[in-house]
C-alpha cells in the first residue's frame, strides 16, 4: 500500500507558474503509475497528467498539454506537476493517485484505474 500527500497549491495570477509535489510512503512510486487529476467546484474529477511505473512515459489531458508537465524523482519518492500559462479554468482541487498494474494509456486516463489517492491540494488561478 502506498500513502501519498499533495503539496504546492495556492493562489497564482493567470500567466503564472506552481509546482505540485506529490510525496508517496510506504512503496516506491517509480513501481506505481502515477496520476494527475483535478476537479473543479460542480465539475466530474479531470485526467490532467500521468507518469507510468518503471519507464516513466508520460501522458496529458489535452488541456494541460504544452503547459504542464509531470516528473518523477525516485530518490526522494516524489512526483511533480510543473504548471505554466495557468489559465483561470485550471483552478481546481488536484489530486495524486497511484495504480500499479500494467495497463494502457487509455486507462491511464480514467480515475477507476488508480487505486489509491492522496487528499488534494487547492489550486486557484486569478484573471
């Protein structure tokens, strides 16, 4: 089992730049697909990102493309979402999750395929 905790969020002006940390215990994240979503206030929970277990490919919802972009550091069993140009649409709450099968990137993109979720970070963007 894997714990995961989100970090980085905050207020930035439209045009600006975070960076999300996703900081995993219990297992080592480079065994884990590790994923990016985020929801909005009345919207369904997004794909925004994911980085695969063991090659680390890397896959974007087609929002974020061009301007995010997700990373791994296995010596500090983290995960990073650098965001730039944000926009005010991506505020929202985003989430890390893990899932450590050998799945496509098809599935890739869909919450039901990741198993466990950290508790979320608020990030609010200002036109």
């Amino acid at each position: 089992q894997v714990q995961l905790v989100e970090s980085g969020g905050g207020l930035v002006q439209a045009g600006g730049s975070l960076r999300l940390s996703c900081a995993a215990s219990g297992r080592a994240v480079s065994n884990y697909n590790m994923g990016w979503f985020r929801q909005a206030p009345g919207k369904e929970r997004e794909f925004v990102a994911t980085i695969t277990r063991i090659v680390g490919g890397t896959y974007y919802g087609d929002s974020v493309a061009g301007r995010f972009t997700v990373s791994r550091d296995n010596a500090k069993n983290t995960v990073y979402l650098q965001m730039n140009s944000l926009k005010p649409e991506d505020t929202a709450v985003y989430y890390c999750a893990a899932d450590g099968s050998v799945v496509g990137s098809t599935r890739l993109r869909r919450r039901e395929t990741y198993d466990y979720w950290g508790q979320g970070t608020q990030v609010t963007v200002s036109s």
